[in-house]
C-alpha cells in the first residue's frame, strides 16, 4: 500500500461489524496468570480461548491507545454497525480518551446470536463518511480522511460494494471536493477466503484497499496498522537491569518495546522500504530499532549533549511487568540514556528518556556537530582539512541568479522556465574549486568573453568583442608569456606553459561550447574560436599538379633533410598542437629573417626546389592561421594590414645563384679561380660533393 494509505490522517474513523459470526472461537489462548495446583483446573484454563469479537476489540482499543499517547492532534471515531450505527465515542476531545472507548464497548456488549447472523455493514459507512465530510466542509479546506471498515467479506464484490456506498455520499454531500477519503477494508477470517486488494483509485477524491487477517492474530495486527498510517517506528531497549523478586539479591536484564515518531530516528528511506509488502508483521518487523540500555555516570560532562529532537513514546506492552517498571521509573524522574550497540569501540549515546509533565518523551541527541554550535566555514572539508571552494564566484552567482515574484505572466515562455533556462546556462561549466579551473582565474584577461557569453542575446560589437579576447590569448601564447595564474592553481601537472596553455584552449572550448546553444551570435564566437585551431584546408581536387622538372642526380647533401624541414613534416594531429607548432616556428623565423628585406614569393614554387628555400607553411597561410598581435583599440583595417605585413615576412629571399642559374648549377667563388679553370671550391664540399652542387 504505497500513496494515500502511507499519508498522515488527522481524523480516522473506525467501523466495526456488529455481526454474531464473530461469536465463533478465534483459537487465540486466553493469557492467566494463575499457578493452580490443581492439574484439572490447569488443563481446563489452557484450552480456553478468545473468540473473535473479543481479538477485534483488544486490536482497536489498542490502536486508539497507541494515537492518544502519541499525539493530540490526531482524533479516532469508533463506529459499531448493527441494524443502526452506533457510536463508541465522538470527535470531541472530552470523548478522545481510551477510558470513553473502553466504556462505549462494554456498554455495547458482544453480538447476540439471536438477531441477523450478518447486519448490514453500510449503515455505519455511510454515517463515517458523512461525519468526515462535514468536518471537511466546515474548515473548507481541502483534506484527506481515513476509514477503516473491520468485516468479514465473502469476495471482492463486498469490498468493491463499501466502496460504491462512499464514493456516491461523495457525490451528493460533497461537490466542492473538500474531503479526500482513504479507505481500508479489513477481511477477518477463520477458514474463508484471504482477499487482498491492492491500493486502487476509484475516483479522484477515493482510494481503496483490502487486507486479510486472521481472527486469532488480529488483536496483535490491527495495532500495527498505526506504524504505517501515523508514521511511527517501535525501539526495542535491550539490557534493562531489573531485580527479581522471587530470588532476593538478584538481577536480570529485560527488554522493552516502546512506540515513536519515526522521526526520532535519521534514516531517509526506511518509510518505502517496508511498506510494499502484504504482510504486515514483516512489515513491523523491519521497522524496529534497537538500541542498550546506558547508565550514565554520575558527574560526566561527557555525556551531555545537545538535544536535537523530542518526541513522546508509549510502550507496547503497557500491562507488562517490565514496560510497567520502566515507565514508574522514568516518572520518577530518573534518565535513561540509550546507546548504539557496537562490538568493539567507544559507545556512542544516540537518545534519552525522560518525562515532562507526567509524559515521556524520547530526546534525539546529535551524536555529530552540535546544532547549537556556530554553523561550519563552507571551506572545512572533511577532517577539518580546507578546501579552495570559489566562495566568492558563488557569492556572485547568487546575486545575478535571484529569484524574485513575478505578477503578470506573458504569452509564450513561463517565467519559471526563462529562470531554469538561464540558471542552466550560468551553470553549464562551473568548477566548485579553484584548482579545478584556469579560465576563472584569469578573468582580467578573458573578459568580456566571459561575462558576454552569459547574456541571453549578443550583438554584433559583443561577438567582435570576444573575437578580441580570442585572439588576444593566441598572441599571448606566440609570445611565449606566462599566464597570470595564483600559485594555488600552478602545482601539479599544470605547472609547464605548453600543459596551461593547453588547458586553457580546452577549458574555453568547452565554456563557450556550452554557452553557443543560446543563439546565433553565441554560436559564432564558437566558430571564431575553433576556426583559430583548424589546419589549412587542403587544395581543391580539380587543381592540376604542376608539371615535374628532370630528375637531378641525389646525394648525400640531397637527400640529408634541414632540421626545419623535418619539422615541418611532423605535424602533430592534435589541432591545438598543430597551432602551436606552427606559432613557434613562426615566431623563430621571424627573429631569423630580421635582418633579411622580405620579398613577395613566387605564386607557384616548384617541387623539386629544396625545402628549406619553399615557404614555411607549404600553402599560402589563411586569416585563421595567422596569430596578429590585437591592441585594446585596434580596427578592422589595422588587424587586415597586420595580416599582410605577417604574412610577407614568412617568405625567404631567394639567393642570386638560383636566379641566375640556368642548368642549376652555379660555381662559387668564381673570382678565384685559376687559368686552368680550377677552383678550389671542392676543399669547401664535403664527401667528394661536385663543386657548387645542389
């Protein structure tokens, strides 16, 4: 029984069938504290036994017990349907009191044998249901009620009947809905049929259930019902020291059982995981907690703790002999602390029982932090180590992230909606510690990027605005410079300018990534940003080749390859390393051609030309590729121009014996030769090399 049935009911109403088959015998033993002598008389009180209608009565009683100890708040109505509904008692509180339900009982009697062997059940549903409903009605206020009808059925028809009868009072006496009403049919049975309905909804404002119990065990099950509809949970106190009476000077430990609030224990989930089960005994059985008796000491400041949690208890046993002398000795005013039971290691004390105003109570202690204390630093991670949360980011993001009424609702989206969309966007890549993040370490260098990427609209000067901070950071990194990071954020792997930089690359792709779904405009700073780590896109497959020269004879000094140009041949897959490397030879043949005027290139080289004398990139770099050195205030044409000026200097002067050369070949130090028409050039070559050969 999952839903209705498990919700706290203010007002309950129970209804019992006043019908003669509950004269039979339930097989329950009557219970006699007696030590006859007599072997005869011993053997006659053995077999005498209950009979169901008095099983039913001890189970009611005792479940109304069980809610007046607890709470005064809530109320139970006891019905008795015979020819007419009689009431027990009544909803007032001078009748809220197990004293009236016991006299309202006994004045009531047992069934007569001589009326109808089965009145009808429906007279005192049909008063149940119009007494809740106009208690409903007069606080107009929207509530669910409890019914629980005690019969005995003879199918699901009789079950499905009772609920019909309620559900069309429903409709007559209460149209405004006030009243929701959760019904539970209990089947007593000796050798019938077990029904078991499952909680169903027969209309929106009626639930309905069954249950089966035998008639001997139902004086014990019908109280249990109390564990599931009053969220309560049972605590057994185990090694409770008790003298003995029959041997003086000695001592034995009992146990007690006592009932609660669920509350006074800090389990989250332990209401849904007993209460699927038809069996209701399991379900008790598995709701229990155990706890030992602790004798405190008698000048500990070690004992007391801070209460968190009161909540008043009631035996479950209240005629038993050791229920009887824990309870006067707590009305004495005595404590008792109860501890968790552990094998080894300290003790830790968990609760205390105390009374009130002649009623006991169960204190919960706080076994950790005191509530009272002052609250913890949010940086006091466990073991009281300190962690680097971003307290302060945090402390902003709640000022821009406040939630505020809103009055009128406009077509379209819904305000909650607009707050969820923009507090996921705020959130989509936000690192609680520092060390976790560079990028929001270094806010002075990437705004506005960052702040503008958060607007849920850009314009096209904001989207040229985080352009600029892209590009900034890419001349940051072809200059070499360090990142202005704290030292916090500096230990570890990331210590290497290539590892942060790298790390920031990664972690700004994905903030902008995450922020590019917003609109349009978003989507273009994405594509600004990868567009900067692209390789040059290859050339179109309708280019023809150029044409091959005649193959010149290889030598060593041929086929030996510059270290530039095997460089230039291991470019890395990754794309950002691919930038980089690009950036730094760059930066390197920059420094090496200074001194050098720099000339336009041919438009198309040819391929059998040394590498070392083609251009560096092996394709005329694009805008993309180009790391252009951003001032605050720098123009479109300024930035353009840059590109040009860059891009020239990329190329190499071509050496004057390449272009006066025709067969490839030119003879150095032709002024010092000799009339015979040597030189002595050969000295200069190395392993036998023709003179001058390329």
């Amino acid at each position: 029984m999952v839903g209705k049935q498990n919700e706290i009911c203010t007002e309950t109403c129970i209804i019992v069938d006043h019908a003669a088959v509950f004269l039979e015998e339930s097989g329950a033993k009557l219970e006699l504290d007696t030590n006859p002598k007599n072997k005869n008389l011993l053997s006659f009180l053995s077999n005498i036994s209950k009979s169901t209608w008095t099983c039913i009565v001890e189970g009611v009683i005792e479940y109304c017990r069980i809610i007046y100890d607890i709470s005064t708040n809530y109320k139970v109505l006891v019905l008795c349907s015979n020819e007419n509904s009689i009431n027990i008692n009544d909803f007032e509180d001078q009748y809220q009191n197990i004293q009236q339900v016991l006299k309202g009982f006994g004045d009531l009697g047992p069934p007569n044998k001589e009326t109808e062997a089965n009145p009808s059940i429906y007279n005192g549903v049909d008063h149940a249901a119009k007494e809740l409903i106009k208690i409903s009605s007069e606080s107009s206020i929207r509530s669910t009620k409890r019914i629980i009808v005690i019969t005995s059925l003879e199918d699901e028809s009789d079950a499905r009947s009772i609920s019909n009868v309620i559900w069309e009072i429903q409709n007559e006496h209460d149209k405004k809905g006030f009243c929701d009403i959760d019904l539970l049919v209990v089947n007593i049975t000796l050798k019938g049929p077990e029904i078991i309905i499952p909680l169903k909804e027969v209309s929106p404002h009626l639930h309905m259930a069954a249950i089966t119990m035998e008639a001997e065990h139902c004086s014990k099950l019908i109280p249990l019902l109390t564990r599931k509809h009053y969220c309560l949970r049972s605590t057994i106190i185990t090694g409770i020291p008790m003298k003995e009476e029959q041997h003086a000077g000695t001592s034995a430990n009992y146990d007690v059982e006592i009932i609660h609030s669920a509350a006074a224990h800090h389990e989250g989930d332990w209401l849904y995981t007993y209460q699927n089960s038809p069996n209701i005994l399991e379900d008790a059985n598995k709701s229990i907690v155990t706890l030992k008796w602790c004798t405190p000491k008698a000048n500990s400041l070690q004992d007391i703790q801070p209460c968190v949690g009161v909540y008043k208890i009631t035996p479950s046993e209240v005629n038993s002999r050791p229920a009887a002398c824990l309870t006067m000795f707590l009305l004495q005013g005595r404590t008792v602390m109860l501890e968790q039971p552990r094998k080894s290691g300290a003790k830790i004390l968990t609760h205390m029982l105390n009374s009130h105003g002649g009623d006991i109570y169960i204190h919960v202690l706080a076994a950790g932090r005191s509530s009272l204390e002052d609250p913890p630093s949010i940086t006091e991670g466990v073991g009281g180590r300190v962690t680097d949360y971003r307290v302060n980011d945090f402390g902003r993001l709640m000022k821009e992230n406040r939630l505020a009424p809103f009055t009128d609702i406009p077509d379209g989206q819904t305000p909650n909606k607009t707050a969820s969309s923009r507090l996921e966007r705020y959130t989509k890549h936000w690192p609680m510690v520092i060390c976790d993040t560079l990028i929001f370490n270094m806010q002075q260098n990437l705004e506005p990027l960052l702040s503008l990427l958060m607007k849920p609209s850009l314009s096209e000067e904001d989207v040229q605005e985080c352009k600029k901070v892209v590009y900034k950071l890419q001349a940051m990194e072809a200059r070499n410079d360090s990142l202005p990071l704290p030292v916090v954020t500096l230990k570890g792997k990331n210590s290497k300018k290539e590892d942060q930089y790298k790390h920031v690359w990664t972690e700004l792709d994905v903030y902008v990534e995450g922020a590019s779904k917003t609109s349009p405009m978003h989507k273009k700073v994405l594509d600004c940003l990868r567009g900067t780590q692209d390789p040059p896109l290859p050339p179109p497959p309708d280019m023809k080749p150029p044409e091959e020269p005649k193959a010149v004879p290889s030598t060593d000094k041929n086929r030996a390859e510059a270290p530039s140009e095997r460089k230039a041949k291991e470019v890395p897959s990754d794309p950002r390393r691919r930038r980089r490397t690009s950036e730094s030879s760059l930066t390197t043949n920059q420094k090496d051609s200074s001194q050098a005027a720099p000339i336009t290139p041919k438009k198309s080289p040819r391929h059998d030309e040394p590498t070392s004398k083609l251009r560096k990139t092996g394709s005329r770099p694009a805008l993309n590729t180009i790391t252009p050195v951003v001032k605050a205030k720098s123009s479109l044409l300024s930035i353009w121009t840059n590109h040009l000026n860059l891009t020239a200097s990329r190329y190499h002067e071509e050496f004057f014996g390449r272009k006066v050369s025709g067969n490839r070949k030119f003879d150095l130090y032709a002024a010092d030769a000799d009339p015979t028409g040597h030189n002595d050039s050969k000295s200069y070559g190395s392993k036998g090399s023709s003179k001058g050969e390329w």
